[in-house]
C-alpha cells in the first residue's frame, strides 16, 4: 500500500523541499500552506500515515493545530512531526508533545535523518493498518459465525416445532385412523342385519313363489341374490380390514411354514379345483401377528388363483431370502435394519408394472373382466405388513405372471 503524508507549512519552497527528499520513497502528498488548510483537508481525507507539519505560521501555529486535529477521535491515530527553525526550551517542547507531536526535527533538514524518521512512522502505519484491517476481518468472520449460530438456533427451533406438531399431527392422524376403523367396524357389523334379511327374503321368494314368478322376475331375483351376495363378501371384507387395528394381538415368534401350511389347508378345495401347484420352499421364523398373517398369505394366494391364465394349471411358488445387511452378519444378532423377504410368484396373467403401487389402494381393480372381488384384498395385505413394520411391493409384466415381495422385519417394531 502507498502511504500517503500530509505537509503543512505557509512557505511554499519548504513544502517542495520536503517533497524532494521524500519522494524517491513513493509516498503520495497532500500540501496544506496554513495550518486552516490543513484542517479543512482532514475534514474530508484522514487516512494519512504522517503529517509533518511547521510550527512558526501566521494566524494557527503548529501547537495550536495539532490540538484542533487531535480533538477528533478519527485523526488521534496520525502522528505529527513538527518542524522548526527553533531550539526550544523544555516547556515548549513539553507543550508540543502534548499537543500530539511525536518528534521534532529541526531545520536546516537533514535528509538522510527525515527519510528515516518518516520511514519508521510509515513503517508503524502500515503495520497497523494491517493489524485494523485483520481485526477487521476477524470481526467480519466472527459476525457471520454469529449470524450462522443464530441462523442455527433459529432453524433447530423451527425443526423442533415442526416436529412437535408432525408429531401432533400424527397422533391425531393414528385417532383419525382408529376412529374411521371403528366406524367402518360397527358399520359393516350393522350392515350384516338387514342383508341377511334381503339373502333370506329373496331365497324364500324364489324357492315358495317359484310358479307365480315369470321369467324375468326370476332374473330379478337372481340379480338380487347375486348383489347380496357380493355385498356380503364386500362387508366381510371391510370388517376384515377395520378389525387389523382394532383387535391387534402381540408379537410372537411364528414358524412361516407352519403357518402357510395351514393357510393352504383351508385353500384345499379352492386350489384343487384350479388344478394349481404350489410349491414353497423352506421359511424362517419370524415375530409377527399370527392372526394377521393368515389373511395376509390367504389374500395373496386367492389373487394368485383368480387372476390366472386361461387353460394354464396356476403354479405358484413361495420362498425367502434375508437382505443383504444379516447376510454379511450372519453370527451376529440381527439388525433393526435387516429383513426378511417372502416371495409369492405366479404364472398368471400378470400387470403393467406402471399399475404396481396402485394396485394397493382401496378399491382397486385392475381386472374387471376376469374375476369377482372387491378391490380390498391387496390393501388389507400393505395395512398387516405395514402393522409389522415392513412394506409390500410387485413385480409383474403383462401375461408374464406377477411376484408379490413381503419384507418383514428380524427383530419386533414394538
């Protein structure tokens, strides 16, 4: 950087006679010929390293300037050299020295001596300047830490809040929940009632009023029984699907092949008439609901049989593997991480994978045409692996079959 000195003096040769020896330096001048000038100057430009300043001028002498300088708090950094033709006694120097000088020097000027003194206050600015400059710096990075801090603290407070109220919110989602699972619960339970009353009327109107009937008042009828019916399958559905919350029992450890043995013993018949094979290789043992895996396999086998290929036996086949974590632990306790994957592959008429997570909503038919159903069985198998801990996912391309992927957790969610 250029240090840039103020000279005062009201003889103008003085002020180029000073200029000439400093100025093989490099340093930049600013000249004032009365110390006035010198003071209008600093109101506007006060980053000088020196002012060398006459103490003999007319109207403000050197003393007296330096006093109106150092009277701002801006200019009491810059140090003064005064310069004299004078040998003064104690008492004026001592009044110089207090009204800011640092130094004398007397005239005529040593050049060699003024070189070396400006160069030491030079030299002092320069590194002060620095000093100023990194502590402001340092103060600039301690500001921004500052703000970042509380940036933080601002940010952790609204995560915290926001997580207070997700989980405020979750809460009154699961009540939510509990409270639509009842409802639909004590509605269908209702429903059953009057439904059996319309199954039981209409078989009576059909079996004693059989010769008054018409033909096509037979064909109402069947259409009624055939309603019932699916309205009956319907309400079994949903009370299956409510009761999952509702009536929750608590883990146990469940051999699966125990388990799918007795869901196919009750499927006997159904896979029988199929003409299907099912084959199912050896399963672990696993902490489940055992009530909510029977209905859980028995749903995925019946979509398995009602979605086959015309004029194809259905084969179906069943296996596990452990993820890939509890593969490379083995001799160690399983992780929360780790799962169990059960497989139920089929060679049926399969799905576009695009239909693969709709197929889980409520509701939810991809074939109309093929076979009867009410479009809850799947959503009832996500809602019990979901009440395990773990998800449910497809894979399936179009006349390709589909395989249904359960994963279920190792240790209990609970």
């Amino acid at each position: 950087m250029q240090a840039k000195i103020l000279l005062v003096d009201d003889i103008e040769d003085n002020l180029l006679s000073i200029e000439a020896i400093l100025e093989p330096e490099g340093y930049t001048f600013v000249k004032a010929n009365s110390g006035k000038n010198a003071l209008k100057i600093l109101l506007k430009e006060y980053d000088f390293a020196l002012i060398l300043m006459d103490v003999k001028m007319p109207n403000l002498n050197g003393f007296e300037t330096a006093a109106l300088i150092y009277e701002r708090e801006r200019l009491r950094h810059i140090p003064i050299i005064f310069i004299t033709a004078h040998s003064y006694g104690d008492e004026n120097i001592f009044k110089g020295y207090s009204s800011g000088a640092v130094d004398y020097i007397y005239k005529p000027i040593n050049p060699g001596l003024l070189r070396a003194k400006v160069s030491v206050f030079v030299e002092l600015y320069k590194k002060t300047y620095a000093l100023l400059s990194q502590e402001q710096k340092l103060m600039a990075i301690n500001k921004s830490l500052e703000n970042e801090i509380n940036e933080r603290k601002i940010s952790e407070e609204k995560v915290k809040a926001l997580n207070h109220q997700l989980l405020e919110s979750i809460d009154r989602l699961e009540a939510a929940n509990k409270d639509l699972d009842r409802v639909a619960f004590m509605a269908s339970h209702d429903l059953q009632e009057p439904l059996r009353k319309i199954i039981m009327f209409s078989d009576l109107l059909h079996s004693k009023c059989e010769d008054d009937i018409n033909e096509e008042g037979k064909s109402y009828i069947v259409r009624i029984q055939k309603a019932a019916s699916r309205m009956r399958l319907l309400i079994k559905d949903i009370l299956t699907f409510s009761k999952i919350s509702l009536e929750k029992e608590t883990f146990a450890i469940c051999d699966m092949n125990m388990l799918v043995k007795d869901v196919l013993t009750d499927m006997e018949t159904n896979i029988k008439q199929a003409n299907a094979n099912v084959n199912v290789d050896e399963l672990p043992s696993l902490p489940v609901y055992p009530t909510l895996i029977l209905p859980l396999f028995q749903n995925l086998l019946s979509n398995s049989l009602k979605y086959c290929k015309p004029n194809t036996p259905p084969v179906i086949k069943i296996y596990s593997k452990i993820s890939e974590a509890e593969n490379k632990e083995k001799n160690l306790a399983p992780s929360v991480h780790s799962y169990c994957r059960i497989y139920v592959q089929d060679n049926g008429i399969g799905f576009d994978q695009k239909y693969s997570e709709q197929i889980f909503g409520m509701f939810q038919r991809l074939h109309y045409n093929v076979a009867d159903g009410t479009g809850i069985g799947l959503a009832l198998c996500k809602k019990i692996v979901e009440e395990h801990g773990g998800f449910i996912s497809a894979i399936s391309k179009p006349d390709e079959g589909a395989t249904f992927i359960i994963s279920l957790p190792l240790n209990t969610v609970n």
